[in-house]
C-alpha cells in the first residue's frame, strides 16, 4: 500500500540573505502568476487541465509574468485547483441554500445568504501563494558539497537558466521519511517571514491481512463508539464488540489552559500570552494523535469504517438555539481527527474507509427504519421494532454493517443473534434514564485481545498507552492569585513537551 505524506521542513539558517531575496523575488512573481492565471481561467470558464494547457493562455501569462514554461504550468494548476474546489464548495453552498428555502428557515436562509464562498483570490489577502514545483523548476536532493545541511532543494530562478541551490534543516524524522520514501514534489510555503518547504514523500508500506470490519461513530462528547463485527460472524455481537474511546484528559487540559489564558489577560500579560498563542492547539492536536494512534493499535487486521459528518459546524448555525452544542463543537475538529486515523493506520498497512455519516445515527441498525426516538443523549427507541439501543454504537453499527460481505450482511438480518439480545438486556438493566453512559462499566474489562477477538491477534502491537492519560498538576484558584501557582502552571504548560 503507497502511503503520501507531506511533511514540513524549514530551511536552514545558515541561508543567505542573498538566496533569500532570491526566493522572495520568485515567490512574489509566482503569486503573481497564480493571480493572473485565475483571471483568465474565470474569463474563459476553463474547467479541466486540457484546456489549462491551450497555447494562446499560457503564452499570455507567460508574456506577462516572464516565467519559464515550466513555472507557467505549475501556476496554472494551482490556480485550476483553487477554482475547483471553489466550484465544489458553491455546488453544496447552493443545495443547502434551495434546502433551506424549502423548508422555509428564514434565520437560516439568511445567514447562508451571507456565507456564499468567494471566488479565489477576491478577498484581497496579500499573502503568497505556494504552487507545487515539479521536476522542470525544483529538485530536491542530498547534499553533496554542504555539511551543515543534509537536504538541499535546488529551484530555478527569475534569470533563465541560473539555479540556485537552498538548504534545508529536516529533523531526523525527516530524514528518515526521506530515506524510505520518494519525494513527489515540494511546496515554497512563506509564513510570516520564515520560508518552509513542504515535501509530498510517496513510500510503500507491506499489507496487513483484514479479517473485519470496525465501525467507528465520532463524537463530541466522547471521542469514538466502536463495534467490531468480524468477518465470519457478523452477528455475534457481544459486550466485547463494543467499546468508547474517551478523552476526558483533553478537555481538562484544554479547560485548564482557557483559564490560564484569561487569566493572564486579566493580568495584561500579554508577553506571556504570545508565548502561549499555539499552546491550545498544540495540545489538542497531541491528544488526537494519541487517541488517534490508540485506535489504530486496537484496529489492527480489520477495515476501519469512521462516519464523516461533514458541514455539521456550518449546519448548527448561531442563533439555532443549541449554544452548548456549538461550544462543544469549536473544540472538535473531526477532519483532523480523521485524517491522522487515516495516517497512522497507513503507517501500519491498513487501510480506512470514510464514509458520510449522515442518518446514521437516526437509522435503527436492525430494521432500518428512520423512525427513531431519542430518548435522552445515549438511548435510541425504535417504535417499529421495539429496540432500544444505545445512540452511539448504533450509529457505529450503521456506519460499519454496509462494508461486511453482502451475504453475511443478509444472514445478520435474517436471524437476531441471541447474543444481540443479552447485549440490549445488560444495556437496559444496566441504565435509568439519564444516568451514566453503560459502556462506562464496560471500559474497566476492556483489555487488548477483547476487539481483536480471532482477528489475526499477532498483528497488533502491545498496547504502550494508557486509556486515561495521567492528570496534569494544574493550580487551584487561590494558588494563581498568589502568583507562585501562576509561575508553576506557566512552567508546565511551556516546559513540558508535547512533540510526538
Ligand atoms: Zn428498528
């Protein structure tokens, strides 16, 4: 299985101001490039790369920016990709715009009106667009002559023919990515007054063997409801074919940072407050790799399925009633979430499907109807068929029943496990209305081989971390006011290291 990642590298500081301004200059007539090609590609409704390469336009950028043919090409592409996915984002922006007319949602309407994508470049954003340089105008290469530097990237510049050559400063993550992989190409990415390069490294990773299939339902409260159904025996579900992630450490980290935050800007602190400007998204982006790595160490030999809400942010609008949803979701980003389970299983040769999630946690898994009943947070009734069920591993189970073999689908329809039944007994007993979660219980007897069941046990990895991460020391109020607790928490969240 090829695995593509990008990686991001900065470049070496012993650059010279000479080669910086170099890359300043070609940067900026790249933008402008990128700029003039989105013009024409709008005048002249170009929507595939055919067209892209018609003579007539790419003589007339090349006329205008003076750039190689090869940098021609690659600012055309990038412009085509900007519109592309303008164009994606107004198809859905106009359907939900005809839905909401439809159903006659005024606030709604309104507030949708206001949020129509914009065409590339229109917001008059003057930061420089990076285009992905190909073998004509860039190469990336080991260094020979420089020992500072093990990589260097070699680019064309403004004068024809005149290259010139920049070193770069990978870790030894990096380099080791380098090693095993091949580098597809590369970005010049500028942000604030430091150059980067973002490097697409293509590299194999063996094959591991899928015996099932674990569905996965994402959520805000909790960070995954999984059900595992194996190949062979699809029905058998039983409390072991379920289990919740949690990452309660995360929302404690994160609350104890917001605090910290508010109150150094009480204090006017705002030196500190700098230093601490990535802080919130450090962690949180620390703590969805680890879930992230968590799940893909108990997902060993089966086809992961996770459910992709997508637009759920921009559906729950402001003004719709549901503020603690809302607040809920700032915090959850599941495209990141998703996209770094997508990597970590691809690290150990397993691949993920991500499928749209929407009606799956409305649809009753067993008679499929959509009929359903919320009776509180965690519990689904089904009036049709009589089941109740716990919300989130009924969704899971929608998500991950349609990728099991078509005949073993149908076999789990037409005979209700007996099992099934011991499961739904246990949940009811197990729960009051409004009480704890069940799977609570369910968390202490999970142990490594419970998911894996027959799945091909060796192919996992010992699991290293811990379901619940250990708690920070984070200071209590009075503690703060004192200063000595401030000084302690400003030590932890600075000092303490949060790299993967
Ligand atoms: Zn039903």
């Amino acid at each position: 299985m090829q695995v593509v990642k990008t990686v991001k590298i900065p470049l070496h500081y012993s650059t010279t101001k000479r080669k910086l301004s170099i890359l300043d200059k070609l940067t900026a007539r790249l933008t402008y490039g990128v700029a003039l090609w989105s013009r024409l590609i709008e005048e002249y409704d170009v929507e595939d790369r055919s067209r892209l390469r018609s003579r007539a336009l790419e003589a007339r950028v090349k006329e205008r920016t003076g750039l190689s043919a090869g940098f021609v090409q690659c600012c055309g592409d990038k412009a085509l990709w900007m519109w592309r996915s303008y164009r994606e984002l107004h198809r859905t922006w106009a359907k939900t715009v005809k839905m909401a007319e439809s159903n006659k949602e005024e606030e709604w309407l309104k507030k949708l009106l206001r949020r129509e994508p914009k065409t590339p470049l229109s917001s008059g954003s003057r930061h420089k667009i990076p285009i992905w340089f190909d073998y004509r105008v860039g190469q990336l290469e080991r260094a020979k002559r420089i020992k500072m530097a093990s990589h260097v990237i070699r680019v064309a510049t403004l004068k024809r023919g005149e290259w010139v050559t920049i070193p770069l400063n990978p870790a030894r993550y990096h380099i080791q990515l380098l090693g095993r992989g091949t580098a597809k190409s590369f970005q010049i990415v500028k942000k604030g007054s430091k150059y980067c390069v973002h490097i697409k490294i293509e590299y194999g990773v063996l094959d591991a063997p899928v015996a099932g299939v674990l569905g996965v339902d994402l959520g805000v409260r909790r960070h995954a409801a999984t059900v595992l159904l194996s190949g062979e025996k699809p029905n058998k579900l039983t409390p072991r074919s379920f289990l919740t992630i949690r990452d309660g450490e995360k929302k404690n980290r994160l609350d104890g940072l917001n605090r910290l935050v508010s109150e150094l800007q009480r204090a006017e602190k705002y030196d500190t407050l700098r230093r601490l400007r990535h802080k919130r998204k450090q962690v949180a982006e620390y703590f969805d790799r680890l879930s992230a790595k968590r799940l893909a160490d108990i997902s060993g030999g089966c086809l992961l399925v996770v459910g992709y809400s997508k637009g759920v942010k921009y559906r729950n609008f402001k003004g719709n009633g549901k503020k603690k949803l809302r607040k809920a979701l700032t915090r959850w980003s599941y495209t990141r979430i998703i996209r770094f389970i997508v990597e970590e299983r691809a690290e150990r040769g397993l691949s993920t499907a991500v499928v749209d999630e929407r009606w799956t946690s409305k649809t009753c898994w067993k008679c499929r109807s959509r009929h359903t009943l919320r009776m509180n947070q965690s519990t689904l009734f089904c009036p049709h068929c009589g089941m109740t069920f716990n919300a989130d591993y009924n969704a899971a189970l929608n998500i991950g029943l349609p990728y099991l073999a078509k005949a073993a689908r149908r076999r789990a329809e037409d005979e209700p496990a007996q099992q099934t039944e011991d499961e739904q007994a246990r949940e009811i007993v197990a729960r009051k209305l409004g009480s704890q979660h069940p799977s609570r219980g369910w968390q202490l007897t999970f142990s490594q081989n419970h998911l894996l069941g027959p799945v091909n046990r060796s192919s996992t990895r010992p699991m290293s971390m811990s379901l619940f991460f250990k708690r920070a020391p984070i200071a209590s109020k009075s503690q703060v006011d004192s200063g000595a607790g401030l000084e302690r928490m400003l030590y932890f969240f600075t000092k303490s290291s949060w790299s993967l």
